[in-house]
C-alpha cells in the first residue's frame, strides 16, 4: 500500500518504533494520527517532525480501555475524516523475572496493552477500513512471540497472541480490501 496522502493511525507513537513509524511516514506524506498513552512523549515526536502541519493529530490514549478507543474513532474520523490503515505498535515489557516472582497486576497490564490493546483498536477501527478502497492493519509482535525467552515468559505469551491473532485476520479478510501483516522486529528476514 502506498502511503502519500493516506490516513494511518499509528500506537505508541510517542517513542521508540512508535515515534520512528510516525516519523517516516510522515516523511512519505502520509496522514498520521499518532496515538499513546503519554501526552509528553507524543509532544516530543511532534516537535521532531520538520514542519509539524495538518498531516499529524495526537491523541492521548490508553489503548487497553475500550472506551477510550471508541473515543478515539470519532477524534480520528472528525480530523481527518477517514482511516485508510492501522500500525498496533504500543507493546510494554515486563520486568525480566521468574513466571512466579511476577505479581498479577504487572501481567495483566502487559497483556492488556500487548493484546487487548490490539484487539480494541482492531475491532473499533475495522468497520471503517472494510469501507476503504484499499486499507491495511499491520501487527507489531515480537522475537519473543516466536521464540521462548527466560523470565519473559508473559510477555512472549502477549506477542505470540499478537501473531496469531494476526494470521487469523489475514485469512478471515483475504479476499477482501484489507491486508493484514504481523512484523517481528530484531528478526532476520
């Protein structure tokens, strides 16, 4: 898909891949709507972009809260009036500790980040890319979704979902306007 002129809604643009997707694409001339859940972080991207102009909206969300994701379509759509593709980026890691030192409440954020969040953004955003000419959802898993690592044992859990969840989207919408990728960074293509 090429990317001048289209409207891409990118996670976790606030920093890391994130903030270099949002970068580049907007080098390319593409619409980004770049999303996270740090207002500070999505300032400092903003400000390395050359010539911040109507091509880039922040938001300031929290992926995992279906809510704020519904709130998010209607930011999107009322700036720039349509979604032409998806990049779930936003990811966290976990601290590198045994499956049993780690506390419950650190688990459950990573994974509703890491897999909620993709699901959320998915599912809310979908509708809208099947009405699209052509529309994209790209997945950023993980090395640790295909692989085991020690002490990152539910972090891999969350990536490996991303990628499954991932090849299921692609069969459900071959055949239809949307392609779907999963990407794996650190991984040697």
């Amino acid at each position: 898909m090429k990317v001048k002129n289209k409207v891409i809604v990118v996670t976790g643009g606030g920093s890391g891949i994130g903030r270099q997707l949002v970068l580049h694409l907007i080098q390319e001339g593409a619409v980004v709507a770049a999303v996270d859940v740090n207002v500070d972080a999505l300032n400092e991207t903003k400000n390395l972009v050359s010539s911040p102009s109507a091509n880039l909206s922040l938001h300031q969300i929290d992926i995992s809260n279906r809510e704020s994701v519904s709130s998010l379509v209607a930011e999107v759509i009322g700036r720039h009036g349509c979604v032409d593709a998806i990049i779930n980026n936003a990811g966290i890691i976990h601290p590198f500790q045994s499956a049993n030192e780690l506390d419950y409440s650190v688990i459950e954020r990573m994974i509703n980040v890491n897999f909620y969040g993709v699901i959320n953004i998915t599912k809310e955003f979908l509708p809208l890319l099947l009405k699209r000419p052509i529309a994209h959802i790209a997945n950023v898993s993980s090395m640790g979704g295909l692989f085991a690592f020690p002490n990152q044992t539910y972090y891999g859990a969350s990536k490996a979902a991303v990628k499954l969840l991932s090849e299921g989207l692609y069969v459900e919408l071959k055949g239809t306007n949307v392609g779907v990728t999963v990407v794996f960074p650190g991984a040697i293509n």
